[in-house]
C-alpha cells in the first residue's frame, strides 16, 4: 500500500498565484506543501525567470517584473516540490487525497487545505491541417524562447488571436528573427468597442498602450498584418509547406515551414472537475469557469486562485495567491493578518478592464460548424468533425456519449484541446446552450502516466488501495 503522508495545506502550482499564495501563508507562520510540474517556480509567464536564458531587451519588463516573487519565494519557509505532477485529487472525510508523481514514483499526499493555482492552458482550435508537423502553439513556441533561447530556423507564420500572439511576434522582432506574416481572426471592427467603452478602455489603457506599441514596431519592421481572416488552413505532404488563409473575400496562400497558432487561454480544466466544481460558461471568456464565491473559496477548505478561476494575467493572480491565503489563514486562525481591501480595490479595478480586451479578442462563435468535415477535432484519436457529426445523428447528446461512440477525448491530451470544441459543437448541432451540453467527465489520471509509475516498488497492488474508492466514485458519476 502507498504510504500517506499528512499535512496541513498544499499549494498545487508555483505560477503567480502559487507563489503569492505560498510567501503569504509563510509570512504568517504556515509551511505549506506547494507541488510544481515544472523544475524551477513562475510558471508559464515567469519561466525560467530564476536562470534567463534571454534578456529584458528581448523578453520585455512584463517578464522581469516577476522578479521580486521569485526572490521572496525564494527566501520563504515552503516546502516546495518541484518536477511533482498531481495526477488525481479527491476528497477525504478531513481533508483532499493527492496522488503525485515525483521521480517515477506515486506518493499519496492528504491535505487539510487545498490551494489550486494550476493556471491555465491554451485553447485548443480545429482548423485543416493543424495537426501537421510544422504547426504548434505560440505559447509552446515561446516556451523554447524562454527555457533555451531558441529561435525558429526560418520566419514563421503567425495565426490566431489575443495578446500573445503580438507579443510572441514582437519578442521575435527584437530578437532578430521577426515573424513573415501575421494573421488575425478578430475583425478589425472590433477597435470601434474601444471608443463605445470609455471607462472600459481607461481601465484598460496600459494594456491598449502597450499593444499599440508593438503593433506599431512590428508595422515598422514591414510585417505585414491581415485582421480579419475568416478562414485558415495548413497544408503539406508530411509536413507544413504552405499556409492558406481567406481575407476580404479571397484565398491567399504563403509558403512556410513553421505556423505558430495561438487562439487565447483557458483555464486548465483537469484538477478542478475531477473534484467534480461546479462550471458555468462564461461568454466573455469563451470557455467554462470554476464558481468562486468572493473569497475565491470554491467550498470548505479549497480556493482556487489565479488564471485556473477565470482569466486576469499574471498581477491578478498573484493578488488572487494572496487573497485566497489570506481567507485560508482567516479560516483556520480567524484573523487574516492584513487588511484586504487594497488588494481587493486593485484586483476589481484590474478585472474592469477584461471585458473589453475580452471582446478586442473575441473568437468566432461558429468557427468549429464552418471547418470542413475532414477537419480533426481530436488530434490524439484522429476524430473529425464529419464522425462527431455521425455520432450526434445517431443519438449522441453528450459529450460523454461522444466519447463513447468514438473515442473523441481519450487520447493522452485527455481531452483538454478538443473538450470545449465538443461542447460547441454538440451546442449548435442541439441547439442548445453550452452550459446545457456540459462536458467531459473527467477521471483519475488527469495527467498520462505510467502503470510502472502508478504501482511504485510496493507492486501492483498500490495501484489499487491508493485509487479504486476514487474510481469507484467517477464510475458511478460518469454512468448517471
């Protein structure tokens, strides 16, 4: 049997919101358990920000501005564990089950407290030929930029929508290597909401300033721009040779060896729905969000902070680490050691700005019904969109069911890049709303792991002891 080890709170993440989280609970005397996929804190934003591997002059002052978290984490009494994937979290009569796997052995972890902070993720987006090699995400692109100060061997093409997708192009502008073309989904229409939303926009003014300026130096630098695409493709024979791409009306087709996409990000879905929280759709955001109540609690003795509860950037989830230690200390001592309300005035007038960003990057509702019927929705099993059509004719009226019928969402992605492309598409074909359709039941792993992983050096049968009553659990949930 895996042996258990107690502890008072686990942190699961050391993003923003992670470390923010950790450094206030140890200021007030706590040791807190934070569990970290990655080998070194900052999580997506602040990558390998304690070794930097490119300077500020390329990576921008947003980057470096992590600094002063890193170093405070640092300095903090945490127990942190980096290289730790949690794979499966369930509650215990007093507490949260964890099963984490650290260095190819599964330990079992029982929190009194529980603090996700996993963050988000980017948002999976069907198109043809977005499976091939030579097509992968910006955020993984620059990833590689941050981790090994990795450039593309020739100038890519970039495709999608949201900030990071000006600011992967502009980073690659000062590093030497610019983008040869960016292609935008958004309408151009979209900038007239700026000057219809004026208080919206004066909240958002350092966000509007910042991507007005390095639009303008990627127009001064002669890459060209198309907003408003309306359709994309990726084409080649084994690998990406040519991106095609309708604008004002006509096809235009751009030789290219590497496409970079990004389509905005989502919160990470996995952790949070195998604790079975409760999800609403959020049109703004696009996707499904954690219900929160104002202390960021999700219920007793679980918070969720950070992008993992809805998207706010990295300064809204390190106030959120914050806020959710600061309600976890008022809960287990009665008093939070601090005054909130200068966290909470910063964190409502950051958010005022959202809906107007959200809306400047506001993806096409019926995006997914307009791809061809070829187009993967689920790279992993190779599900097109024409078989989920099939599946929903023959009675599939869940996502549940479609992954029955075909397999859609079972590959080792575990459903994260086509969950919500489901959803959408079981919503138009139903006609019925998002929140109505639902989505994946999702079950322990939530990460792909090995069953030499799983069994540890007690044999087979730790396996079985450390999961069955949480499987036993989602069975009977996902058979309802």
């Amino acid at each position: 049997m895996i042996e258990s080890r107690r502890i008072d709170t686990a942190i699961i993440g050391a993003g923003p919101a992670g470390m923010a989280a950790g450094v206030c609970l140890a200021d007030a005397g706590h040791r807190p358990v934070v569990f970290d996929t990655a080998a070194s804190p900052g999580g997506q934003i602040y990558r390998q920000l304690s070794e930097p591997q490119v300077g500020r002059e390329i990576m921008g002052d947003d980057y470096s501005r992590g600094r002063h978290l890193l170093d405070a984490f640092a300095r903090a009494d945490i127990d942190y564990r980096p290289s730790s994937r949690v794979w499966w979290a369930s509650r215990e009569d007093s507490g949260f089950s964890l099963g984490v796997l650290k260095d190819g052995q599964t330990q079992r972890w029982i929190a009194d407290r529980l603090i996700l902070a996993s963050g988000a993720m980017e948002r999976g987006w069907p198109f043809p030929g977005w499976q091939l090699p030579g097509v992968m995400n910006a955020g993984a692109a620059q990833i590689l930029l941050k981790q090994g100060a990795l450039l593309p061997s020739s100038a890519p093409v970039l495709a999608g929508s949201g900030p990071l997708l000006y600011l992967l192009a502009w980073q690659y502008l000062r590093a030497g290597q610019p983008p040869q073309l960016i292609l935008d989904i958004s309408p151009a229409k979209r900038y007239a909401s700026v000057l219809s939303k004026p208080a919206q926009a004066w909240h958002a003014r350092h966000y509007l300033a910042k991507g007005i300026r390095m639009v303008a130096a990627l127009r001064r630098a002669g890459v060209p721009i198309r907003q408003g695409v309306d359709a994309l493709q990726a084409g080649g024979d084994g690998g990406l040779e040519r991106v095609k791409f309708r604008w004002r009306g006509e096809w235009h087709t751009q030789p290219a060896e590497l496409l970079l996409t990004h389509f905005g990000v989502v919160p990470e879905p996995q952790l949070a729905r195998s604790l079975g929280l409760d999800h609403r759709w959020h049109d703004g955001q696009q996707c499904f969000l954690p219900q929160r109540a104002t202390t960021l609690a999700v219920e007793t003795n679980l918070w969720i902070a950070g992008d993992g509860g809805g998207i706010g950037g990295a300064l809204n989830a390190e106030r959120e680490g914050h806020l959710a230690a600061l309600a976890l200390i008022e809960r287990s001592i009665g008093d939070g050691g601090a005054d909130k309300r200068a966290l909470l005035q910063a964190r409502r007038r950051d958010l005022a700005a959202r809906p107007l960003l959200e809306q400047l990057f506001q993806l096409p509702a019926d995006w997914l019904v307009r791809q061809p019927g070829d187009t993967l929705v689920c790279r992993c099993e190779s599900i097109t969109r024409a078989a989920l059509d099939r599946a929903v004719e023959q009675g599939g009226a869940g996502p549940n069911q479609l992954k029955a019928f075909t397999r859609c969402g079972m590959g080792p992605c575990q459903g994260r890049q086509c969950g919500e492309s489901v959803t959408r598409l079981l919503a138009a074909r139903l006609n019925e709303t998002c929140d109505a359709i639902g989505y994946y039941h999702v079950r322990p792993p939530v990460h792909a792991v090995t069953l030499g992983e799983l069994a540890g050096p007690k044999g087979p049968h730790a396996l079985q002891d450390a999961v069955s009553d949480d499987i036993t659990t989602h069975e009977a949930t996902y058979q309802q």
